[in-house]
C-alpha cells in the first residue's frame, strides 16, 4: 500500500458539487418514478443486477443499476426518462459513466477494486435508511455513512466494500469523473477502455470495434435493452 494513500477526497475542491447538491431533490423525485421498475440480470430496458459475484444477499437481485452513460455511451431511453438527472450529470466536467445503485436491506457488496486509477468514483445520496450508521462505504482503513442530498468522492481503485445492514434501501446516483491527477480526459479515458476491452459481460454483449461504433455515435442501440 502506497505511503499516504487518498482514499475520499474532499468535495470542496470540486465546483460541481454544490450545483449537484442545491437540486439533488430534483434528482430524488426522478429516482422515485422509476424506482419500482423490474431488474433483470440480462440487458433489459429497466434495473440491471450489478456485479453478481460481489455481493452476498438473501435477494436474488440484492444490487441493482439503472444506467445513464457507460464510458462516453449513453442510455439514452434513461437518459429521457429522467431528464433532469441527464441535464446535472451533463454539467460535470470528466464524466465518463453514471448510473443510479440501489442496495437492498441486508446487502453486502463484498472487497473488490474498480479496474482504474484514471477515474475517480462519486455518489449523491438520494434514499438513505433511518439508520444511516447501519449502512456504509469501506475504502482503504476509511469507513464513511451516506447522507441525502450529499456528494462523496473516493478512488475505487483501492479495495473497497459496502453494506447495508438496515431494514431499508440505499439508493445513490453513482458516477465517474476522470481523476484530475491522473491527467488524461474522459474522452481519452473512454477511447482507452473501449478499444482495449477485455471484459467478458461486454464481449458478450459486442466486439471492441462495435463499443466503439456506439461511442462514435454516442448511445448504445435500444434494441440491446429489449
């Protein structure tokens, strides 16, 4: 582990946070029109299971995602089912991937690493459970507990887990940004990722050359989400 790691960093030194934060309502009643939709562990016009093998639940479908942008691609049925949640994530300098999270009670997202120290990931905290202390976000030997309507900012290329031990859901708008320290930018942080995938679920889905057909173009065809 390298000496002095940064594991959160701190929201002040971003200035889109506060934009984000001042209209996170506007995010939250988006949320809830579309929070009752079906999840599927196949692609699906609705939630997505996220990462399977990560989690621990009595749920079948413990952890779920409702995407916006996947590296520089959008969903762009989701993107105008919410509107106003497109029209903040648009203002972020760097964005390179969004979605909404939901964990369900009693969810453990067990220790993994994200695959890149080019982004940095970010949650707003839109439904968060009475007892917030019973449901949190390890990185490194730093433990921090979501608040509504407020922005985080960790490197998930660090070992990192979450839990939801309440009675209740969490649900955040999750997203990356490219890491101001790393100085590549989120186009050629997409480009990279893309053309160089290696990631079976996305093979399975298409080709590099086709991940990058779609980034060309800027949305992913709905008929992949049918």
């Amino acid at each position: 582990m390298e000496t002095n790691p940064v594991y959160f960093y701190d929201t002040a030194d971003f200035a889109w946070v506060k934009n984000l934060e001042v209209n996170w309502q506007l995010i939250r009643h988006e949320l809830d029109q579309i929070i009752t939709q079906p999840a599927s562990d196949k692609p699906n016009p609705y939630w997505k299971a996220s990462h399977p093998d990560y989690v621990k639940s009595d749920q079948p479908i413990a952890w779920k995602t409702y995407g916006f942008l996947f590296f520089g691609i959008r969903q762009q049925s989701h993107c105008n089912a919410c509107p106003e949640t497109w029209k903040l994530l648009s203002q972020i300098p760097g964005l390179t991937g969004a979605e909404f999270s939901m964990m369900e009670p009693g969810t453990h997202i067990t220790p993994h690493k994200g695959y890149t120290r080019m982004v940095l990931r970010s949650h707003i905290g839109l439904v968060i459970p009475q007892d917030a202390q019973a449901c949190a976000l390890r990185v490194g030997d730093q433990t921090r507990h979501w608040e509504a309507g407020k922005v985080m900012i960790f490197d998930d290329s660090y070992e990192h887990e979450a839990w939801n031990r309440s009675s209740e859901r969490r649900a955040v708008l999750m997203f990356d940004i490219a890491n101001p320290e790393m100085g590549y930018t989120a186009d050629q942080i997409c480009r990279y990722k893309l053309s160089n995938v290696s990631d079976p679920f996305m093979l399975g889905i298409a080709p590099a050359e086709k991940w990058m057909e779609w980034y060309e173009q800027g949305y992913i065809p709905e008929d992949l989400t049918q």
